[in-house]
C-alpha cells in the first residue's frame, strides 16, 4: 500500500516537474525572435544592462511570474508608395512603388526593433511609409522628368542611400524597392514623348512606303520578265518559222541556184585566167623590150659620159704639161739669157748687148706662155665640143630629160631675168595688198617657165655667160622688153 503511494507521489511529482517544464520551456520559431524581460541579462553583441534577452532558433527557461516572454515577427512587410512630388523643373508627378522590409537577423537590428516596434508591429509599415515618402520627394525634387524617365535606377540608389541610416536605426533592412509607375497629371512626359512618337510613326510610314515600293517594283518587274518571256518565245516562234520558210524557198531554188554558182565559178576562173595572162604579157613586155632599152640608153648615156670626161682629162692634162713645158723652157731661155749677161759683162761686154739679151729672153718666155694658153684653150674648146656632141647624143635619146637638165643650170639666169623687171620699178599700185605682191613676184618668178617651148626659146636667147643676147632682156612670148623701161607702180591697200 504504502509501495503504491510511493509510486504514485513520484508519478504525480515527475507530471508536475513536466508541466511546469512546458510552462516554463520557450523555443523561437525560424521567423520570429524571442524578447525576455524581467532580469538582468548580458546578450553577446548588446551593451550591459538592457534589462531583456534575446532568443532566436533555440528554446529557452523562462520563470514564470518572475519574467516575461515576447515575440518579434521577423517575416518580410511591404508597403506602398503613393507620393505626391515636384521636380527640378516645378513639374508635379506621382510616384508608384513599393518597399519590401524586415527587421535585421542580428541582435542590434532585433534589439531596436523591439523597442520601437515590440507592440506597434502592425504600425510598421505607415512608419516605413512616411520615412520613404520624405526622402523620394527629397530626391525628386533634386531631378528632371528627364532622368527619372531614363534612369530609374538612379532613383532607386539615391532613395535606398538616403533611407539607409534611418532604416538601421528601426531595426530595419530594406530587401526591395521598385518604383512602379510615375504619373504625370499635367500631360508632361506625354508631350515629352511624342516627338518620338512622331518619328517613329514618320519612320513606320516611310518603311511601308518603301515596302510598297520594292513590292511595286518586284511586281513590275514580274510582269517584265513575263513580257519578255513572252517576246522571247514569239521570236524563237518567228524565227523557226523564218528558217522553215528559207528552207522550203532554198529547196525550190536549189537547181537554178546550183547552176548560176557553177557559172560564177567558170566566170572566176576564166577572169582569173585573163588577169594571169595580162600579168604575163606585161612582164614579158618589161623583160622584151623596156628593160633592154634602159639598159642600152644607160649604156650609151655612161660611155658618152665616160668618154666627155676622159677627154676633157686629157685636154686637161695636155693643157698643164703644155704650160709647164713653156715655164720651164721660159726659166731655161731666162737663165741662160742671164748667164750669157753675166759672162758678157765679165767679159767686158757693153750693157747694150746684156740688156738686148735679156729682152730677148724675156720675148722667147712670153711666146712661150701664150703658146701654153692657146694651147689649153684649145684643149678646152675640144672639151667643151665633145661634152657638146654627147648631149646632142643624149638629146637624141632623150630630148626631155636635157631640156630639163639645160633648164635646171639655167634657172638662176632665168629667175634673174624675170626679176630684173622690177629693177628699176618706181611706183606700183596693188589692189589687194600683200597678197597681191606675192602673187606679182609669182607670176614674174614663173614667166620662164610655163612650158617647154618657152624654155628652149629663153636657152637660146641666153649666152654662155648668162646674160641676154643683143644687151636685152629676155623676151617673154618673143616680146623683148627693153632694160631702161620704168613702169609707174603705186601700192594700195
């Protein structure tokens, strides 16, 4: 009996020791952290004294009646954005966003979230509100519509910088914060923006222009090419078409064609034939008759020449050793006339008889010498005399080619002559200047010369010498113009 109230003391003592241990046991949950007042505690991290513990992922002894036990939401809190700001510029928009908050892991973020925030958790999010919204308008007051368009990021970094400090001091971290949306109540980015709507829609529309265009051309083009395909064809038709009718027109006229080819071939060859004939009969005339003639009037022009000269040589020759055999014959008669002086005057002889002597050997030189000259004279006149008989010869061959020849040594005189009519020119008058002169000394230059038979007619009223027979001029169309005659010549123009 008394085993039994034994067992069951120890049984009620061991449940009562279990539930005082339950109501005294206190575990923190992941998201929350446990705040434990009524003593003194020294938390790691915290200064001395702060009169509460902290407990965050493990349980804890907590006295009941002698301390008290709290929790602290470490869950994640949002709130809204919905500020009313001004710009830079003084333009009023409205800012949309939202922040997404909790309070710190760490024991200070913990610590100063219980003391502001231990019995007012649900008053959290206006508080982040109101710190939030002061700076934004803070900041946006700062920008321009500009770069809050184009740089919204800028404006998250400058907000979450300048509500950084304050958010510490809550016990608070800040994990997002997105601005949603700006709106502008005065129309502002709307203006803003559509310039570049306006491009854009310029561009959209000058796109499809251009799309048009190029569909335009491509259709256009199509159908070219359809055209085209189809003129091809009708040609290659035609010209099919064209070659069966040749054909057909050929074979009709292959026998009289046949004929007039082998006609034309037999005119051909007899032609060629002719021609070959005509080319033999000229060379046979070059070889038979023209060719011997030039030889044989060569021939004889170079022995006529060849005999002029040789004979002009020897009367050349003679001529010289005619001369110097009436030199030496001349010194000889001077010498031994001089000698005979000489010994006659040693001899006593009388000057008469040396100076007699003398002159007698001076008579012997000088008939002598003019011996020597008439002599070569001769010998000339013979030269001159066979030159004569070789051009006659070679008239007689070829009268053409020495009248030419006699015009051509005698043309200085002829031209001479013919100028010598503006010798003794005083006055002349020209009606159309310069050119007048010119054509005058022309016409006067080729007077001498307008044909053969006026040439031989100025050859044989010239001399050997040049000048004219008889002291006139020569005469022009058997006219002799007298050499004194003046002819008044006045110039105009």
């Amino acid at each position: 009996m008394v085993v039994g109230v034994v067992a069951g003391a120890v049984v009620v003592a061991v449940l009562v020791l279990i539930g005082l241990f339950k109501m005294m046991w206190r575990v923190a949950e992941p998201n929350e952290a446990l705040i434990i007042s009524g003593s003194k505690h020294r938390t790691e991290g915290l200064e001395e004294g702060m009169g509460f513990r902290i407990v965050t992922g493990r349980g804890t002894l907590v006295l009941p009646g002698v301390q008290a036990v709290r929790k602290l939401s470490l869950d994640l809190n949002e709130t809204e954005l919905h500020v009313d700001c001004v710009t830079h510029q003084g333009i009023p928009l409205k800012v949309r966003g939202v922040v997404i908050f909790k309070v710190g892991d760490d024991f200070v973020s913990i610590a100063n979230a219980a003391r502001r925030f231990l019995d007012q958790q649900k008053l959290m999010s206006e508080r982040v509100h109101n710190v939030f919204a002061g700076h934004l308008r803070s900041i946006v007051g700062g920008l321009t519509v500009e770069d809050m368009i184009r740089d919204r990021e800028k404006l998250t970094g400058q907000t979450r910088a300048a509500c950084g400090t304050e958010m510490e001091k809550l016990g608070l971290i800040v994990d997002s914060l997105q601005i949603h949306e700006i709106e502008d109540p005065t129309g502002y980015i709307q203006n803003l923006a559509m310039p570049h709507a306006a491009a854009v829609q310029r561009d959209a529309r000058i796109a499809q222009a251009e799309a048009n265009r190029l569909a335009t051309e491509a259709e256009q083009q199509s159908f070219a090419r359809m055209a085209e395909a189809t003129r091809d064809s009708e040609i290659l038709q035609a010209g099919y078409q064209a070659e069966r009718d040749k054909a057909a027109a050929k074979a009709q006229q292959a026998g009289p064609l046949a004929a007039a080819a082998a006609r034309q071939e037999v005119v051909v060859q007899e032609t060629r034939v002719a021609e070959l004939e005509a080319h033999r009969r000229e060379q046979q005339l070059q070889a038979d008759v023209r060719k011997p003639a030039d030889a044989k009037a060569y021939e004889k022009r170079t022995l006529a020449e060849a005999e002029r000269d040789a004979r002009i040589s020897a009367a050349q020759a003679k001529a010289k050793e005619t001369e110097l055999a009436a030199a030496a014959e001349a010194t000889r008669v001077k010498a031994a006339a001089a000698a005979e002086a000489e010994a006659t005057k040693t001899r006593g002889a009388a000057t008469a008889d040396a100076t007699r002597a003398t002159g007698e050997a001076e008579a012997a030189a000088q008939q002598a010498k003019g011996l020597a000259e008439a002599e070569a004279t001769r010998a000339q006149g013979l030269a001159e005399a066979e030159a004569i008989k070789a051009r006659a010869a070679a008239l007689a061959e070829n009268q053409e080619a020495v009248v030419a020849q006699q015009l051509a040594e005698k043309w200085p005189e002829i031209v001479q002559a013919g100028a010598s009519a503006f010798g003794n020119v005083d006055n002349m008058v020209l009606l159309n200047g310069a050119d007048g002169m010119g054509e005058l000394f022309a016409k006067a230059l080729t007077m001498g010369g307008t044909g053969l038979g006026l040439a031989r007619k100025l050859l044989a009223t010239m001399g050997d010498d040049g000048q004219p027979v008889n002291g006139g001029s020569p005469s022009l169309n058997g006219v002799v113009a007298p050499a004194s005659q003046k002819v008044p010549v006045q110039q105009e123009g």
